[in-house]
C-alpha cells in the first residue's frame, strides 16, 4: 500500500510563492507518473499538473506559466513550485501516484 504525505501549503499573499512536496513510499516511484489536483470548496476536484516518470511536465491552462512540476526520483519527492499566486488558486492540493493519494494541503490566497 503506497503512502503519500504532502507538505508545504500555507497563506500566502497574491502574487506571492509557494512550494509543495509529496513524499511517496511503498511502490517503485520511478516508474509511475505522478499528478498533482486541488479541490476547492464546494467545487469539483480538478488537475493542475502531471509529470512522467522521464520529467515531462504537463499544465491545466489555469496554472500554465506560474506552476513547475518537477520530481526527485532518488527521494521519491514530487514537488509542485507555485508562483504569482492569485485568490482562484486557494484549494486543497493533492499529489494522486499510481491511483493513491494523500491526505492533502491546504493553500490559501488571500490579502
């Protein structure tokens, strides 16, 4: 059973920056394409983000041009670098690996 244990939400200003991470353990991380989602309240959960297993990146148009996705396979980390922040971007983010997911961080963009 993979577990996956994201980190690094937080408040943040407009404008501003922040960057999650998604520590995985329990499979071949390596080997699987990893995404990252967001569900904000009484909303659909939504894709933000995948990376394969070679590092290619792939972005919903809403976040293209502010969010990197990128991954460190030796630590089984994928990592989700969110710049130029805006108040629609406030949502639970959570990485999704081989259909398992965590527990979810909570980002908040507010002035």
């Amino acid at each position: 059973q993979a577990q996956l244990v994201e980190s690094g939400g937080g408040v943040v200003q407009p404008g501003g920056s922040l960057r999650l991470s998604c520590e995985v353990s329990g499979l071949q991380f390596r080997w699987y394409v990893t995404r990252w989602f967001r569900q904000a309240p009484r909303m659909e959960r939504e894709f933000v983000a995948f990376i394969n297993h070679a590092g290619a990146g792939v972005y919903a148009d809403s976040v293209k041009g502010r969010f990197t996705i990128s991954r460190d396979n030796a630590k089984n980390t994928v990592s989700l670098q969110m710049n130029n922040l805006k108040p629609e971007d406030t949502a639970v983010y959570f990485c999704e690996v081989g259909v398992q997911w965590g527990q979810g961080t909570q980002v908040t963009v507010s002035s």
